[in-house]
C-alpha cells in the first residue's frame, strides 16, 4: 500500500514538473513575442513623430517641429533599450545615428533653418531600416 502511495505522489510530482516546464516554454515565446511587439510600437511613434516634425517643417512651424522631435527622441530611447535587451546592438547602432540626426535637426529647427528638413528625412530612413530588419538577421 505503501509503493502505491509512494508511486502516486511521484508520478504526480512527475506530471507537475511536466506541466509547469511546459507552460514556462510556451509563456517565454509569448514574451519575446510581446517584447518585440512594443518595440515596433516604439519605432512606429518615433518615425510618426519624426514625419510630424518635417511637415511642421514645411509649414515653417518650427516649434511645433521642436516638440514633434522632443516626441520622436522619447519614443526611439524606449526603443534604443529595448533592442539591446533584444541583443540587437547592429539596429541598436542604427538607431543611435538616427538619435543625433534628430538632435541636430531639432537644434537647426530651434535657429529656424529649413535644412533640419534633410536631417529629420535621414532620421526617418534609419527608423524604416530598423523596422524593416528582421529579428536575426544580419
């Protein structure tokens, strides 16, 4: 009676460990899934901001510009470290030239120069190059 008790206890141990080490796996590929979803959501406001400083830009608004890139900054730092939790440092670099692009630009818009215009424009290929670069790849 005592090798049943004993048996039954084991194989539910068993089936528990089995189970928890299966939920575990299927939660961890949920999480990296999500990881990656709110760093494209952080790339896309960023590039929407960057869009939304050029065509304050084109209006010669350029406080408006000022705020929009204040914006885009904020967004793309969130992304910045979630490609390096990520182990993206290559789209990490990207990201990071795009940063001074949009330091520049914003302080060329502060002394009301049109050509932050080309700056914000530069920015924005570098964010579409890192979204459009695939988890992987190199």
């Amino acid at each position: 009676m005592t090798k049943l008790i004993l048996g039954i206890g084991v194989a539910l141990l068993v089936a528990l460990g089995v189970g928890w080490a299966w939920g575990a796996w299927g939660r961890s590929d949920i999480n990296h899934e999500l990881r990656i979803a709110e760093l494209r959501d952080d790339l896309l406001e960023g590039r929407a901001a960057v869009l939304d400083a050029r065509l304050a830009i084109y209006s010669v608004n350029f406080g408006e510009a000022s705020r929009h890139f204040e914006a885009a900054r904020s967004s793309l730092r969130a992304a910045d470290v979630r490609l390096n939790d990520l182990g993206r440092q290559e789209d990490a670099k990207r990201l990071e030239i795009a940063l001074t692009r949009i330091d520049e630009a914003q302080r060329m818009a502060g002394q009301l120069n049109q050509d932050a215009n080309a700056l914000a424009a530069d920015a924005a290929k570098l964010i579409n190059d890192v979204l459009g670069h695939k988890e992987g790849t190199k």
